[in-house]
C-alpha cells in the first residue's frame, strides 16, 4: 500500500532535486531520496532535515523499482549532458525511470526537463529532455511536466571577480534572458504533488525574472560593489542562436500568481553572496 504523503526524490543532492527535497520536507511530507553515496555531505543534510536515504541508480532497474515502492509520487531529473554518449545516458535514466514508475503504479510523477523542450529547438541537450517528455506520455503516466528556464545558479560563476568582472557571452546584449532561481523550481515540484487537481497533466514553463545580460551584469556591479560590464561575443552555437531568435517563454506573471515569492535575479545574487560569506 502506497504512502500517500511519501515522495520519491531522482537527483536529490543535486540542486533541483535537493530543492524539491528540502520544500517537500518544510510542507510535512515523507521524503525518500535516492543516493548514490550516503556519505556524501548534501545527503547527510537531508538525512538531518527528516529524509530517508534511499541507496539507487538509474542505470539500475532492479534499485529504481525497490526505491519506488509503496511511495505516492516521484520526482525526476537526470544530469545535464552535452556530448553523445552522456544524453544517450540521460534519455535512457530519464526512461528508465518513467518505466519504474509505471511499473509500480506511482500516483504522481514530476519529471523537470527543460523550457522550449516542446517547440523542436535543434539543441541537443534541450531535444534530450523532449524524447523524455514523450516517452512518460507514450506510458500514460499521471505526470505533470516542469520546464525551468536558464538557471540563476549558473551564473555565480561570475561571483569571485576581483578588479573587474567581465562577463564575456555568446549573447545579444539588448535580447532578455528568462531565469529561474533553484529553490523556485523546488516550490513547484513541492506544490504540484500538494495539488494535484491543479497540476495534474500540465506542461509549466518555469522563470522568475526576465531582463538582458547587460542588466544582468548591473546587478552583480549594484549587489557587489565591483565595476562589471558584459562582452558580447559571437554567437555560434546553436543554443546561443535560439537564446537569442527566440527563447524562453514562461508566463511570469501567472508564476507569481501562485507563487508571490517568485524571486527575481538581483534577490537571488543578494542572497547567495550573504549565505556565502556567512
């Protein structure tokens, strides 16, 4: 018999994964998550907040099944890939895990995958993510489909500058960039499996702010303090070219309708830096 209030969290010392962890936990669920290495210091934290460690691997059919049973939903997100043999593993994790699902009868499945995954981008790691996508509607899973945007976290790359910080990108400088903070991405997760009525079968692009790398780089000079200025590149790459044809198109506005705290990039830098240097 399934725990109704017990979710199964794929990648949970990742930061989606542990997002959605530590917000299923603070909302009074029954967290298991699905560890690689327990001894890992992310895993042990979880284990402190009220987290069952649960020893899995995607690769491994026989673990994802044991990990699964008698939980009520599960969470899913395979890591980031970029050359062949890595996606090739993350579309067959991402289907070996929907296939674990379907076999034990979870209620609920959340797979994060990525925003645009739906509009045949040509981006390789978003077309990844689409093939997932597919495969858990092949199988009729009760799901709901979360596709974050371009992380906020992915630009503390540039929080170490000293002089000045130059942040040289394939970007058009004028173009707006859609972001999303990590724990945002957990809120949703967390708040799908609380309402399913409202969740159930949807497809949510996720952002939480929108603005141009040249804002972007204003943020970082107004929150730090260090004269910062953007250089523009070529853009040559292919997910560079659809960033800056196209790109994201989640409704903020309708976000922050059910999430007020939505948060946007200069909150996020504020308090990333203040957690760092406490």
């Amino acid at each position: 018999m399934n725990d109704v209030r017990s979710v199964l969290v794929i990648g949970a010392t990742g930061n989606q994964g542990g997002a959605t962890a530590r917000e299923l936990l603070s909302r009074g669920w029954n967290v298991r998550a699905m560890v690689r290495n327990p001894d890992k210091p992310e895993a042990r934290e979880l284990a402190r907040r009220g987290a069952i460690l649960v020893r899995g691997d995607m690769e491994d059919e026989a673990s994802l099944r044991h990990a699964m049973t008698g939980v009520h939903g599960v969470f899913s997100v395979q890591a980031l890939a970029y050359e062949p043999a890595t996606l090739a593993a993350e579309v067959r994790q991402g289907k070996a895990v929907a296939d674990a699902a379907k076999a034990t009868g979870i209620k609920h499945f959340v797979y994060s995958s990525v925003g645009g995954a739906e509009r045949s981008t040509g981006i390789d790691h978003f077309e990844s993510k689409a093939e997932i996508e597919r495969h858990i509607l092949t199988l009729g899973l009760p799901a709901t489909v979360l596709r974050p945007v371009f992380f906020m976290n992915n630009l503390l790359h540039y929080a170490d500058a000293a002089g000045e910080r130059l942040m040289a990108l394939p970007v058009k400088p004028d173009k707006p960039m859609q972001l999303i903070a990590g724990d945002d991405i957990g809120f949703f997760a967390a708040a799908a499996f609380d309402d399913p009525q409202r969740y159930l079968g949807r497809q949510i692009e996720l952002a939480g702010d929108e603005i141009t790398f040249t804002e972007v780089a204003a943020i970082y000079e107004r929150v730090t303090g260090v004269p910062t200025r953007l250089e523009a590149l070529p853009i040559e790459e292919r997910m560079f070219e659809w960033f800056a044809e196209e790109g994201y198109q989640a409704d903020i506005p309708a976000l922050r309708r059910l999430h007020p705290a939505l948060m946007p990039f200069e909150g996020f830098l504020s308090r990333q830096l203040r957690t760092a240097v406490s």
